[in-house]
C-alpha cells in the first residue's frame, strides 16, 4: 500500500486588534492554544498553532494586532505581527465585521497587497454584524487586495470555520508535517503558563489594569508526585497596580491564581501548584530580558 502525500504550509493571521485571531486559531485547532480576552492588543507574540484536515497540517500563525505603536513594547508586537507573515504560503487577513472598516483595516489592507502568494479575506463575527453592510465591506477590501477567496465567519459560534479550514487545507503545497499528530502549538509549557495568568489578568481587571503588566515565569518544574510547580511574577510599573492586582485582603490575586491553575490543569492533565508574586517594576517595558521572555525581538 502506498503512504497517503502529507500536506503542509503556514497560515499567516494578521488584522487589526480585537479581530477575533486568536479566537479562529482556537476554533481550527479545535482546542486553546491562544489566549483571548475582550481586551484589544491581548496577544503580544507570534504563536503557531498546528491544526489537522485530512493529510495536510495547516501551521496557524497567530500575530499581534497590528496598530499604530507608541512605545516601544507597542512596535515589538507590531513587528512581530509583519515578521509572521514572512514565508506564508497564505496571508489570511481577519476583519471584525461587527466593528466595520476604520482606517486601522484599510491600511492593513495596503500593508498586504503587494505581498507574494495567495491572500484571503476572513470577515469574522457575522453573527453579530449588520447583513446589510457585510457584501459592502466585502466589496471594498477586494478593492483594495487581489484576495483569492472571501469568506463569512463567526469563530465563536463555528459558523463557516470548517469550510475556511477545508479551503485553507487545499492551498498547502505537498510536503512532510512539521510537528507529531498531537501537539497543537509550537508554544512551551513555560510560555503558555505565563499566557495563562495574563489572561486571568485581563479577564478579571478588565479597565482598571492597562498593559503596563507582564508575567515572568520564574520556575515550571515537574514533582516527583507527578505534579507540577509553577512560580510566577506579575511585574507592574507603579504600586498602585500591585494593589489592584492583590485586592482587598489579597482577594483578587488569590481568585486570579485559583482560576489559572485550573485552566493549566486542564491543559496539562496534571495537578498544578501556582505560585503568584506581584512586583513593582518602573520600565519592565525596556528591559531586554523581559521581551525575550514574552517571545519578542527588542526593536529601537
């Protein structure tokens, strides 16, 4: 019997913040591997997730949102966003049609124009958007990019994510997987326990916290029981942070643990020990080490 031709390429996810990326990547995975709050801007780094149809592998790259920077962490993640496209095989860019297209959309549109090979539309949150003006966003952004394919979705509810996975699947060239048939991200233990707790972060503070908070993974170390054990920094610029994060009588950090341990139980099928430190740290955001710790090259 003749072995079954594997399929593979890379899928570059690029849109404006808060397009619902990380989201779609989850859905075609089929499980979490990004991390995905109603805060824009919530992924910083590049991450791949790896998804299965049929015999070919789609390599998922998760960008940053792309906006206009204004610090330094800010250009970090927007270059990250333009890196992740270098060497797709298809630059797939995400709308929220929820949202419309602003002036962020429309210059991302000319940002990907006269980039080699294959692009897709995605308008994302068809569920929620006005029907009437979604032919019209479509319309216009065909405009703007020779797009090879246009698709409706709603990576929340499912809607139309398997027909854009079955077509994305069409569009890798012949070529041996790059990963086992079971991990679905390229991201470490170490990272996705820090994505974790900064998650919890955002989905808990909501407002009161901005992005002046990063999350340093000091020690992932297996026990001998079995278990694993995670000690963690949450650094901040100002004290009046640190005391957001800890709440009254230490409340709120206790509740953000509680919740991150659970979820990296989850994710790694084992118990998980979690241990959170809140530390002020004036200008964590120019300190090398800090972006590579969060995956990001340090940018002038």
């Amino acid at each position: 019997m003749s072995t079954p031709t594997q399929h593979c390429g890379l899928v570059a996810i690029v849109g404006a913040p808060n397009a619902g990326k990380s989201t779609l990547v989850n859905a075609m995975v089929g499980q979490k591997v990004a991390i995905v709050s109603p805060k824009a801007q919530t992924t910083r780094a590049r991450l791949m997730g790896v998804a299965i149809e049929g015999d070919t592998q789609l390599l998922l790259v998760d960008t940053p949102g792309i906006f206009e920077p204004k610090r330094r962490l800010d250009r970090a993640m927007v270059s990250a966003a333009w890196g992740g496209t270098e060497g797709a095989d298809v630059l797939a860019l995400v709308v929220d049609a929820k949202g419309g297209l602003g002036a962020k959309v429309t210059d991302i549109a000319e940002g990907i124009k006269d980039r080699p090979g294959p692009k897709y539309l995605i308008l994302n949150k068809v569920d929620l958007a006005d029907k009437a003006k979604l032919l019209l966003h479509a319309e216009r952004l065909n405009g703007l990019v020779d797009f090879t394919e246009t698709f409706f979705i709603s990576a929340t509810t499912g809607d139309g994510v398997a027909e854009l996975k079955t077509m994305l699947a069409k569009a890798m060239p012949e070529g041996p997987w790059h990963f086992t048939e079971d991990q679905v991200s390229d991201a470490s233990e170490r990272s996705l326990a820090s994505e974790v707790t900064r998650e919890q972060l955002y989905l808990q503070l909501h407002a009161e916290l901005p992005y002046a908070s990063a999350i340093e993974t000091e020690q992932y170390k297996e026990r001998e029981d079995g278990s694993v054990e995670i000690r963690q920094q949450i650094l901040v610029e100002r004290p009046t942070q640190r005391a957001i994060i800890l709440g009254k009588g230490g409340a709120r950090i206790k509740e953000i643990g509680a919740r991150a341990r659970a979820e990296l139980s989850a994710i790694t099928g084992k118990p998980v020990h979690l241990y959170l430190h809140v530390k002020v740290k004036p200008g964590w955001d120019d300190q090398r080490d800090i972006y590579r710790e969060m995956g990001l090259d340090w940018v002038e």
